[in-house]
C-alpha cells in the first residue's frame, strides 16, 4: 500500500472521533462567543490550544477574571496527563525528534484510545502516515466545529434545542466508549484504584490534580505484559 493509502486510512480511523470532536468544539465556539471572545480569537485558542477541557476551563478562567499566568499554569496541569499517553506509544513512532514533536501535538485523549487500539496493526511502512491522518482530521474536526460554534451556533440550537441539551457530553461518551474497546481485564483493578485516588484528591478540593494523580496510580499498577500471550510476550522482550 503507498504513502497515501494508509494516510486516508487515518483518517477514516478518525471519523468516531470527528462525531465526537464537531458538537463538543461546536459548544465551545459558541460559549466563547457569548461571553465576548472574538472569532479570531476563539480560533486560535482551538487552533493552539487544542485541549477540549482545557479549553472550557479557559472560558470559565476568563470569566473569573483569573491572572493569564495562572490559567496557563492551570491548563499544563490539566494536559500533563498527556506524557502518560506517548510512552505507551512510542514504540510504534519514529526515532525522529522532529517527527515525534510534530505528531505530540495531535495527541489527545481520543486519538491516543484510537491509536493504543489499532496502531500496532498497521504494518511499521504505514505507521507514520495513518497516525498523521488521524491526527489532522481530528485536528480539522475540533476547529471546524469551533466556527461553527461561532457563526452559526446560536442558530442551531435555537432550531434544535434537544441538541444542545446533549451536545456537551458527546465528548465524554465518545472518549469512554472508545475506552471501553480497549480495555482488558487486567485494567480493571488498575482503573478502579485510579478512580478512587481521583475522587478522594477530588474530596479534599484539588480537582485539577485529581485526575492526574488517578491515572498515575494506575499506570503505575497496571502491567501491560499480562495482559500478551506467552508468544506475543517473547516477541516484545
């Protein structure tokens, strides 16, 4: 197969996540816009940011009149669950810095669910392409529905109020179906620990932390090798 093939093969591999990403940012641009933020800049933050909960703390930061330092510091910490996601990959990425830079860009919680489930089938001449297709459709999706959002949002949930009623969390379910397919049993306990540490650091109020700490915890209890059959596991050793 060329070059091209396995590119048009991520991004048909991106399409769930398009269903997903289009309403979510959609939600976005049009928050954005009622609270008064620019079309170019509601853009941009999409466009650089690219982080769909990191950009609704944004909003509500602004909102709050917090210090832009301390949003930025507060967003880092919300996205550092993201150096959990490239080392669980990285096997199955180039050894080219500039390679690897470029495509941290496009990881996201979806993608990497997307990538974790079927990256390791795409034979190694492929691998590249097929990641960037998934990537930058992704990618198209969030910051054409954040136009949306902006120019045309208030329309369409004036003409279909259901929709904006179930709009926000297309999103979660998205990432947790996505999930859910690729999970396996030996997760389970590493998973329910996670959630634990996360809801009790949620209880004594450090909900940003939360989440980052959770799945800490379960990385660190999880074991990926358990769940490889002897001959896989031999291979990968």
């Amino acid at each position: 197969m060329s070059t091209t093939s396995y590119f048009l093969q991520g991004i048909k591999a991106a399409i769930p996540t398009m269903l997903g990403y289009i309403p979510a940012s959609l939600a976005f641009g049009l928050t954005g816009a009622s609270i008064g933020l620019s079309p170019l800049e509601l853009f941009s933050i999409s466009f650089f940011v690219y982080a769909g909960s990191a950009q609704f703390f944004i909003l509500a930061s602004l909102q709050l009149g917090m210090p832009i330092l301390s949003i930025v510091l507060l967003v880092f910490l919300l996205n550092l669950r993201h150096a959990l996601y490239g080392p669980i990959i990285a096997k199955y990425l180039p050894e080219s810095l500039k390679l690897r830079l470029a495509k941290a860009f496009y990881l996201t919680d979806e993608v990497f669910a997307v990538c974790y489930l079927k990256l390791k089938d795409i034979p190694e001449q492929g691998k590249s392409a097929w990641y960037f297709g998934l990537g930058l459709f992704a990618w198209f999706s969030w910051l054409l529905g954040t136009i949306i959002g902006v120019f045309a949002g208030a329309s369409i949930m004036q003409s279909f109020p259901l929709l904006a009623k179930t709009m926000g969390f297309s999103l979660t379910a998205l990432f947790i179906s996505v999930t859910l397919l690729t999970m396996h049993a030996t997760m389970l306990l590493p998973i329910a620990c996670g959630c634990l540490v996360s809801v009790v650091v949620t209880y004594f109020g450090y909900p940003s932390l939360a989440m980052i700490i959770g799945a800490v915890v379960a990385c660190f209890l999880y074991h990926p090798h358990a769940n490889l059959p002897a001959t896989e596991e031999h291979n990968h050793g």
